[in-house]
C-alpha cells in the first residue's frame, strides 16, 4: 500500500477494511475520530470501539470513514 494511501481517510461509500482490522475511524456525528475495529459476520460488516462488543451504532456514532493505523514505533 501506498504511503499516500495509508495516511487518507477512505470513505466507507469507497470500500470497508478487511475483516478484523483495527483501524482510525472518523465519524459524521462527532469531531473526535478513535481507534476501532470492523468485523464480518452474516448479517454483514461493523465497526466497533476496541474490543467492545457493541457496535459504534449502539453508542450513536456513525462511522463515515476510516484509515489504517500506522506501523508501531521501532527505534
């Protein structure tokens, strides 16, 4: 992936993460963005705080976009 790519925000309308990813998620609803997950399941995809089982949906946040996290620091 692109270093360009890694450090933009991708619409959810563009494409979703892949299934278990922790990614930077940005919302309509809220200015502060957070670290989260998206999960697959059948009854389709979403994305949730951390670890937490409820979804962002539970909590009334609406997720519009996310970007992968960077790589962990290393000296």
């Amino acid at each position: 992936m692109k270093t360009e790519e890694k450090m933009r925000w991708i619409p959810v309308t563009e494409r979703l993460p892949k299934d278990e990813d922790y990614v930077l998620v940005s919302f309509e609803n809220s200015t502060l963005p957070d670290i989260g997950r998206y999960e697959e399941n059948e009854e389709g995809g979403a994305f949730y705080p951390g670890d937490d089982e409820c979804s962002y949906i539970h909590y009334g946040l609406f997720v519009n976009a996310w970007m992968p996290l960077p790589e962990p620091y290393k000296e």
